[in-house]
C-alpha cells in the first residue's frame, strides 16, 4: 500500500430503479424510496474509489465501520451521488467522512472506516470457515 493522503476523495454514482427501493429491497409496507442499504453501499463504493488507486495488486479496503444518516427520500429515477473524502489515515486503518445526494438534496451523511487487507490472506480465511461437503 503506498501512503494514501489525508484529503483523497473519491466519488460513486447510481441511477435509483425499482430493485432500490425500500419497499422492494426491504419490506412491501415499507415507501418506494431509496433504501438506507442502498445509500451505504454507495457511500462505500465512493470511500472505496476514494483510497484504490493507493492499493498494491493483490490488496483490497474492506469496510469495517458505517456511521450514517438517512437524511431525506429519493424516488426511483433519481441519480444518487455519493463523495468520501479521507479524513485519517492509521497504518493500514483508513477513515473518511461520506455524504450522498440526490438530484434535489443531500439525503445522508456520516463518517466510515476501512481496512487495508491482503486479498490472498482473507481467501485462506474464508476457506477455513467453508462448509465441509
């Protein structure tokens, strides 16, 4: 990992369809609007972009903390844009603050947290816990 600076931002966006809601994604009573899930996934992604350039071969940036608020309703149809912006940086632990948009509002906002790992020392760990057939 080459050292990834204080200020790095990085950005993601996603066209909301019906697959997004609430009310599919969740729950059928809950409102057809943009599931909290959703937001955070984006919010990740764009923590993610923030810091991948910064990655050598063969690491990756898993999330390990997600502190938001859902701040405001987006419909199907809207775009939501969400920017990371790198706030610290401890070793392999990296902080940032996110915030997402609409095309109308900021709809959420908060703080997240990801780790630098080696992608072939989480595969060995990930067959350690496999089911054995």
């Amino acid at each position: 990992m080459r050292t990834i600076p204080v200020g790095a931002k990085g950005t993601y966006t996603l066209k909301v369809t019906p697959p997004h809601l609430a009310s599919q994604f969740k729950d059928a009573a809950l409102p057809p609007v943009f599931a909290t899930p959703m937001m955070v996934t984006v919010m990740e992604n764009a923590a993610l972009n923030a810091v991948r350039d910064y990655l050598d071969p063969g690491e990756s940036a898993v999330g390990t903390l997600v502190n938001v608020r859902h701040l405001a309703a987006t419909p199907a149809g809207q775009t939501v844009t969400a920017e990371a912006t790198v706030t610290k940086v401890d070793g392999r632990r990296i902080w940032f603050d996110v915030i997402a948009r609409d095309e109308i509002e900021t709809i959420g906002d908060g703080t997240h947290e990801r780790m630098v790992v080696d992608l072939k020392r989480v595969a060995a760990k990930l067959a350690a816990k496999a089911p054995k057939a």
